[in-house]
C-alpha cells in the first residue's frame, strides 16, 4: 500500500490519471474507462487500491462491518454439475453426500447460541427430492426454533427449483416463502451474468435473465438481496465490467441489494480447472486488489456497501481488501463448506472478538450490523 506522499509522484506518471483525477471529482468510471483499469499493473494497482479506500472513506466512513451469522448447507446432493463447483455430488453418488435434517439444524443453532448470531444463511444444492414444499418447511421449522433471527435464504437457482416443481410463478414462491419466514435473498448463483460464460461454467443453470428477474421480483416484493460475481477463471475484464453495469442497473431501479460481494473463484479440485487448465486467469493477490478497488470506484454509492471474503482469500489479503475499497468483512460462518470441498483452506469459523481484533489491526474501527446494514450499538 502507498501513503499520502507517494502518491502524488505516483499520479504525476501514471497512465491512468486522468480516470482517476475525475473519480477525485466525485464521478464513475465509464465502463471503457473501467476497462483502462483493468489493464493497470505495478504501482498503478496500488494507486488505484489508494484512490478507492479514499472514496470508500467518503462514501462510508472508516468503520468496517461485520455481522454474527451461522451458515448452514443443508445437502450437497445436486443435479446441476456446474464445473466449478466441488462441493455438490450427484444423486446417483452413493458416497460423500450429505442430506441435513431438521433435528440436526435445531443443534447447530443450539451450539452456536453463545456467540448471539443475527442471522442464519442457510442455501443447498439443486437436490431431485427438494420440493417448494421442502423450502417452505425448513423456512417454517427456523422460525418456529428461532422467531426473530433474520432468515437469509436461498439462492436465485433455488428459488427457480421451488417454483418448477410446484409449477408457481417466482413472484407466488416469493410470496409463499417471505410468509414463511424469509427476509432476505442471497444473491449467489449470478457467476458471470453472460450467458456464453454460463454455457462454459453452469450449462444447467438459470440463465442471465432469469437471475435478474429472479431478483427483480425479490426486490419488488421487498425481499432484499446480496449481489455476487464468481471471478477469476476463463471470463475477460469485459464480462465483469457487463456483470457491474447489470447489478448498477438493477439497483438504481429497485434499490434492493445491500452489497456486493466479489467472490474469487477458488479453482484446486475443480472441473473447471482441468478442463480449461490453459485459459485460467491464474489471478494474483495484486490483481483481487486491483479488482475490489475497481467494484468500488464502479458502483460507489449506488451500492456503498462493498464485502471482502475472508473466506476465499484468507485474513491477510482479506485485510488488504479493506485498505482498497472494501467496507464489510462478512460473518462469522459457523460452518462453510463449499469453498472448502473446492481446496480452500482458510476455515469455517471466526468468532465476533477475533473479527474485531483482525479490524483493529487496520488502525479502524469496527461495527457489527445485521444482515440490512442496521448497526449495533458498538464500543468503538
Ligand atoms: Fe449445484 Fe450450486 Fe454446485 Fe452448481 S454451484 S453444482 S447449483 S451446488
């Protein structure tokens, strides 16, 4: 990272000055000026790194987020084989699948009561025998265990199952789920929002539309949602500047996303790796830099809230990300295992006070929020 007397020296070289002098004027990068970004290497990554923790400064404070959550995947049995996901096993898998069931969730929120979490993420596979019915009830069973934690469930793909095999409108499953209990959406399951991509990576999922609309209809019946991209593997900097425009697009519509969360694609066990070896992107620590301070200076306040993933790139890079434009650090995930079945091996647990250490590393102070970005009264 560079200082404040640096960076003059570094602007007064630099290619991209320009760009940079108008972000410093309070504008966007165009998506052609965006593209410019992308190609900067060296010490113009960590110019661009400074200039986009300076406008997350404006933009949000200094204050870096996180909220108490419990993960929980409730099966890893899927039909849809995307290749790069290492996680799902198929139905006809006779080993290594799991299929959780209601008594063993009412457990793992038991065990987790001491740490006060906010919120319970709970996404699945695509499995055969999961039905609108068996959404709705596991909706029903955490409120009944839990009548006030904040249900943030299901994913786009889910979503679509749910209302295939029940043969409903989206809107109708919404509808029937947000009664049941769910608060919020995560936005998983947008990978890249081109559909050539999707043909490469996920031929069996939802296309680009769908995922909009899938959103849209969320957000138009206030079911708030995350907004994620999959980055890193055989897309080009063009695709993520679409998959930005798209997500900008969709909020200045409906304004319902709470943040965007970049999520680096974590390729060791995967198909994906194998059969593409020679057109990986094979991405470096400066280049995830690179790309959260460009998610920073692209979306701004249209979407203010901007989340690393500790969980995809381990604390220390983790930690970088909030010197470059990142605003959240994410939850506490007390239990995660779909980076970990794809060769991560950065954990599935951190605990609120070891958060709140790691941030006061940075010299920052901390927040802890729930899922919407309401804040809780904070010691620092
Ligand atoms: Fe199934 Fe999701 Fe894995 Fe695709 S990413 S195979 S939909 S679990």
């Amino acid at each position: 990272m560079i200082g404040t007397r640096n960076v003059k020296d570094f602007l007064r070289t630099s290619s991209i000055k320009p760009i940079l002098n108008r972000i410093m004027n309070s504008e966007y990068p165009s998506p052609g000026e965006a593209y410019e970004l992308f190609k900067v290497q060296g010490r113009d990554i960590y110019l661009l790194a400074y200039i986009a923790d300076q406008v997350r400064e404006i933009q949000v404070g200094p204050a870096i987020s996180y909220v108490v959550n419990l993960n929980l995947n409730f099966t890893n049995v899927c039909t849809k084989n995307c290749l790069f996901c290492a996680y799902s096993v198929s139905p006809q898998s006779s080993n290594g699948f799991f299929e959780i069931s209601e008594d063993f969730i009412a457990e793992k929120i038991k065990r987790s009561l001491p740490h006060e979490i906010t919120e319970i993420c709970i996404q699945g596979g695509i499995h055969p025998h999961s039905s609108f019915e068996t959404y709705l009830q596991i909706l029903r069973n955490l409120r009944r265990i839990k009548p006030k934690i904040h249900i943030h469930a299901f994913s786009p793909q889910e979503i679509h199952h749910a209302a295939q095999t029940a043969d409903l409108t989206i809107q109708e499953v919404l509808k029937e789920f947000k009664k049941a209990g769910l608060d919020s959406m995560p936005g998983t399951a947008a990978e890249i929002l081109d559909d050539e991509i999707r043909r490469l990576i996920c031929p069996n999922k939802i296309k680009t539309a769908q995922w909009l609309d899938i959103i849209k209809t969320a957000h138009e019946l206030t079911i708030p949602t995350t907004s994620t991209i999959m980055f890193g593997h055989i897309e080009t900097p063009n695709h993520w500047i679409r998959h930005l425009e798209l997500l900008k697009e969709l909020q200045q519509e409906t304004g319902g996303f709470t943040e965007f969360i970049p999520l680096p694609f974590v390729s060791k066990k995967t198909l994906l790796a194998q059969k593409y070896s020679s057109q990986l992107l094979c991405m470096t620590n400066l280049d995830y830099l690179k790309f959260y301070a460009i998610s920073r200076l692209f979306l701004g306040e249209v979407i203010p809230n901007l989340q690393t993933s500790w969980v995809k790139l381990g604390f220390p890079l983790a930690l970088m990300t909030l010197n470059a434009g990142c605003n959240d650090i994410g939850g506490t995930l007390f239990e995660e295992n779909i980076t970990r079945s794809a060769g991560g091996v950065y954990g599935q647990v951190v605990t609120p006070s070891e958060i709140q250490s790691l941030i006061s590393t940075l010299g920052r102070p901390f927040k802890q929020r729930d899922t919407l970005y309401n804040y809780f009264n904070n010691p620092h």
